[in-house]
C-alpha cells in the first residue's frame, strides 16, 4: 500500500483547484498540509449548518447499527420522522407525497420518468417532451444532461442526450431581448409558450428549470413577473412545473424554497445538497397527490435505486432540519444576505466585475474582459479556476459557476452559521483574487 498522503490513481482526472482534506469544522476545511480554508462556497453550495457537528454523526451512527439497510418503499422510523418533519414543518400541504433517491441527478430522472407516467396514466400518451432552459445544470445522469443547457458538461455527448430545445434563460444581463433596456420585457417566458406551440402542446409533458438559477447561470434571479406568467403558461398546457431546488433548498436563498419568493404552486420539487448539509448522501422528489394519483389508480410505481432513501441519510436529514428550526439559519441567511451584498456592492465598480446578482447567501460575481460590451475572456484562458486557485492561497474556497458559454462566474455560497467577520473577509480575498488574476489575464497575447 502507498503512502495514505497520496493516491496516484485518484481521481481519474487530476483535479487541481484544492488541495486534499483531512477535517472540517464549521467554515473552515483543512487539507492535508495544514492549512484552514474559509469555505465561502459551501464546497458545492451544499454544507448550510456548517461541518463537524457531533448531533448529526451520532444519530448516523445510530441509525447504521439498528437497522444497517432497508428497501427503499419500506417505512422505517427513519423515514417516517424525516417525512413528518419535511411535510409539517417545511412544504406547502399540497406537497406530501415524497420519493427519495441519493443525488441531484437521480432526482432530475425520476421527476422525468414520473412526468411522463404522469400523462401516460391520465390518458395523455403523447406528452413525453421535457423542456429545460438554456444556461442551467440539473445533473450529469443522461436524462438530467439531457434537460440541461450547461454546454461544457454537455459537450461531445450529445448523441446521447435528449434533442428536445431548451427554453431561453431569464438573465437579463446577456438577454437578447430586453439587455439594452435592462427592463425585462418577459421574452424569455414568452419564448416557453413559443417553443411549446411549435414542438405541439400535446407532446410536452413538464418544464423543469431552478427558481433562482444556482451556479450553471449563477445566482440568477428572475424579474418579479416572470414566475407568474411562466406558472400561467404551464398550467394552460398542461405541462408540469418540476422546481430544481437542489442548491436553493432549505434556506440558501432566504427562504425555506426559493419558489416561495413568489406565489408559486409547482408540481413537483426535487432537493439534494443542503438537505443533508454535506453529512450524507440523500436527495428527493417531492410531489403533489394530483400527479400521483393516476399512477396509483393505474397500479404504477416509481422504481427506486437501491440505496434510495437509506436510513442513515434519512436519520441524518432529520436532524439537519431540526438544527436549521432550532437555530432559526433560515432567517439568518436571509439577514446575513443583507450583509454580504451590502459588502459585494464595492465590486460593481470594478472594471471587470459585470455584475453582481443574488439573493440570501447565494451570490455570484461574473468577470468580464470589457464591461461595456460584455465581452468574455476566452474560455482557454481559464480565469475561473485561476481565480479560484488564488481564493485558495489566500485561504478561502469559493465556488465556480458558468457553463462555458456563459463563464468566468464566481459563486459564493457559505454556510449559514458564518460571521460577519468571515464575510467580510471572504469579500476582501474575493476582491484580491480577481484583482492577481485579471491583471495577468488583461495582458495582450
Ligand atoms: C441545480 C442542480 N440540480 C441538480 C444537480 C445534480 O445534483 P448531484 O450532483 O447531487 O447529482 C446539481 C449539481 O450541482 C445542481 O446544481
């Protein structure tokens, strides 16, 4: 056996943005070397009450030893107290019924599989198409590539992903419509309608998109009409609404979902990330009884994987909520959310800083090399990650957004329980990392 400091095959392909890591506590991760790192991107918009929380494990612990696995469909007490809490304390009653898998991606599968059992049980056999929007990841399975419009992860698989179009993205700093204006005029909702009509109502079964786009876009957040009139759209065709809350969920955005900034009643909500906060692998589908209803009466069910909704998961998610109620980070994020745009605002005035967009402890700074025209660095030039590398030097981790098409987007996602001291570091390294790196990156080739 080699040395347990290095592993030659692993990963497959190297990845260099950060060191390994031995421990974790609170904000802070520590890598193999020594050296604590603020995590100001929640490594993947994922940890919300912070890392090294004994309460968490000990119940993992429990959970593994009195019942090791169960079946996915079985109830167990796990689930059962997982289910009570998400319906009472957390989800609008119409959203009751709940299907647990173990990642995002797998999430993204069932809510297509289940649109399309949807329809095919009511009597609607040609509603099979499901509509992504441009700019967005909802997973890296084929079926959630397939919806997404992320073109980097996308590239050379193509012939395998889904052909359906994807629907224009609400981001009003690139909009082909309204960015001159920057008054949004509602083309990209009306952009759905226009793509729905011309591929035929009838085959559309759902649209699935995130309510304020995670990191793919980056912390993209929709003008106030542009929920309600997408709703209104669905709801004439009869396309479901699939809500991807997997890095807006349970808190990030200020609220317990990010639809709730509106008045919206989706039909399905997919989570993952911040519902286990980092402690275990769990995600789920979330529906209503009127989009399970013609399954059950037409004795259908949803196959599961099989470690879909394991004890120790559920066990573990229980006990994040409770921390997220006991602890009150729901309104924290949304207060500390404040703090930190205030804090971010300094960087509008820099001159290749675009724009800085969010909402709660979801934010994002997207670099340009000309901020008149918006013109991008090209994509060899890498200034993400470079930017990134130098966050790390200096001793914070943020997080990388965009889709290569759209690029150089830096997220910053932290934990709930983080200070305003940390903030306010966190923004100045921010500010130092972009400075290192654009300066080098402006030089002429
Ligand atoms: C919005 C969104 N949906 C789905 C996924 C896929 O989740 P997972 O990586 O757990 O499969 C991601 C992952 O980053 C995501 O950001």
């Amino acid at each position: 056996m080699s040395d347990a400091s290095t592993a030659d095959g692993f990963p497959a392909i190297p990845f260099t943005a950060l060191p390994g890591l031995v421990s974790a506590d609170g904000v802070y991760l520590v890598t193999a070397g020594g050296q604590r790192i603020l995590d100001a991107g929640g490594q993947a918009c994922v940890s919300n009450i912070g890392y090294g929380r004994a309460d968490v494990a000990d119940v993992a612990a429990k959970a593994l030893l009195s019942l090791t696995h169960a079946l996915p469909p079985v109830q167990t007490p796990q689930r059962i107290r997982l289910v009570q809490r998400l319906t009472e304390a957390w989800l609008p009653p119409e959203l009751h019924r709940i299907h647990f898998v173990n990642s995002g991606s797998e999430a993204v599968d069932a809510a297509i599989r289940l649109a399309r059992q949807h329809h095919l049980a009511s009597g609607r056999p040609g509603k099979w198409k499901v509509i992504g929007r441009e700019a967005s990841y909802h997973g890296v399975t084929i079926g959630a590539l397939g919806v997404s419009g992320h073109t980097q992860r996308r590239r050379g698989l193509e012939p395998l992903l889904s052909t359906v179009p994807l629907a224009p993205a609400c981001y009003p700093l690139r909009c082909r419509h309204c960015a001159s204006t920057r008054r949004c005029s509602l083309q990209c909702a009306e952009g759905l309608e226009a793509l729905i009509e011309r591929e035929g109502a009838d085959s559309i079964a759902a649209f699935i998109a995130e309510p304020i786009v995670g990191t793919s876009g980056g912390a993209l957040v929709p003008p106030d009409d542009y929920w309600p009139r997408v709703q209104e759209i669905c709801r004439r065709h009869q396309v479901l609404l699939i809500v991807d809350e997997v890095i807006t969920g349970f808190g990030r955005t200020g609220r317990k979902f990010a639809f709730q900034h509106w008045d919206l009643k989706p039909d399905m909500v997919l989570v993952a990330k911040g519902f286990t906060g980092g402690y275990a692998a769990l995600a789920a589908l979330i529906t209503t009884q009127r989009v399970i209803g013609p399954l059950l009466a037409s004795n259908q069910s949803i196959m599961f994987h099989t470690f879909g909704g394991h004890p120790a998961a559920c066990a573990v998610a229980d006990k994040v909520l409770e921390i997220l109620e006991r602890e009150a980070l729901v309104e924290r994020a949304a207060q500390l959310g404040v703090y930190l745009a205030n804090k971010l605002s300094r960087l509008r005035a820099h001159p290749q800083v675009a724009e800085v967009r969010g909402r709660g402890l979801l934010w994002a700074v997207e670099i340009v090399r000309n901020k008149t025209t918006l013109e991008q660095f090209p994509e060899t030039a890498g200034v993400t990650l470079d930017i990134i590398r130098a966050g790390v030097e200096r001793g914070v981790l943020f997080y990388f957004g965009g889709t290569g098409e759209h690029r150089d987007v830096i997220c910053i996602a932290p934990a709930f329980v983080i200070t305003t001291e940390e903030i306010d570091r966190l923004v100045e390294v921010l500010e130092q990392s972009i400075d290192a790196v654009v300066a080098n990156a402006m030089r002429p080739l």
